[in-house]
C-alpha cells in the first residue's frame, strides 16, 4: 500500500463527495459555489483516491470542507492522515485561523486535531453542524 496527498481537481473531490457524504442527492449538491478558489487534496492509495478534503484560504483565515473517507477504508487513519497535511499546509500558508462545519457526531474527532467547538449550530440537510475553530 503506498499512501500518499496530492493536490487533486475539484472533480476528482465532487466524485468522492458524493459516493461518501450525499449519495442520495443529485450530483450538483455536494458542489460548493467557491470550488473553483479551494485547493483539493486527495488521499491516494496507489491509483485510488481514498480520502478526500478541500481548503479554502483568504488571507490570515482559511477554512476546510467536505473531509469525506470511503466507507471500507473509514476506521484506517486515512482521513487523520489526510486532515494533518492541511492544517499544516494552511499553518505554512500563513494562516492564524482555521475552522470547519463538524458534523455533530464528529466533534470528538476534530478535538483530536486542535479545533474546538464554537457556539455557532446549524442544520442541513437534515444533519446537525457546530463550527470548530482553531487558532495558529
């Protein structure tokens, strides 16, 4: 197994996207309006891309989106392997702070890393969001 990132085309993130967050949606929904500014980075596992994240950056602030694993590879440290690369490649863009849209569920995850929860709550698509922050 050689694991590696790479930055990868916002196509080759709206592919896992949809197979692994919103599979029952129309193709279009897991496209985000500002795609075209992200950076995508990939998970590659030999050919396959098994993890997927996209950052978006503007000046001091940056956040990342749409962290989405394949189901049989979840459980692996793919998508840990994959979210350390970020926050260490916006850290060396010069980013201060970084936040994310957690699932709920997710949270305890994302402590894992640093972020902590704000008080910001939100609802989507039937699922619960907390936004999490964390400061450089």
């Amino acid at each position: 197994m050689k694991v590696g990132v790479k930055v990868i085309t916002k196509e080759q993130a709206w592919e896992l996207r949809h197979q692994v967050m919103w599979p029952q949606e129309e193709f279009d929904y897991i496209k985000l309006p500002d795609d075209d500014e992200g950076i995508h980075y990939g998970l590659f596992d030999g050919k396959e891309v098994i993890s997927v994240v996209s950052l978006f950056v503007q000046g001091n602030d940056a956040q990342f989106r749409k962290l989405a694993t394949l189901a049989d590879r979840q459980g692996e440290g793919c998508g840990s392997k994959l979210l350390n690369h970020v926050l260490n490649e916006a850290k060396r863009k010069g980013v201060k702070h970084i936040c994310c849209n957690a699932r709920s569920n997710k949270v305890s995850f994302y402590e894992k890393f640093g972020l902590e929860q704000t008080q910001v709550v939100f609802n989507k698509g039937g699922q619960q969001y907390v936004v999490m922050e964390r400061f450089y």
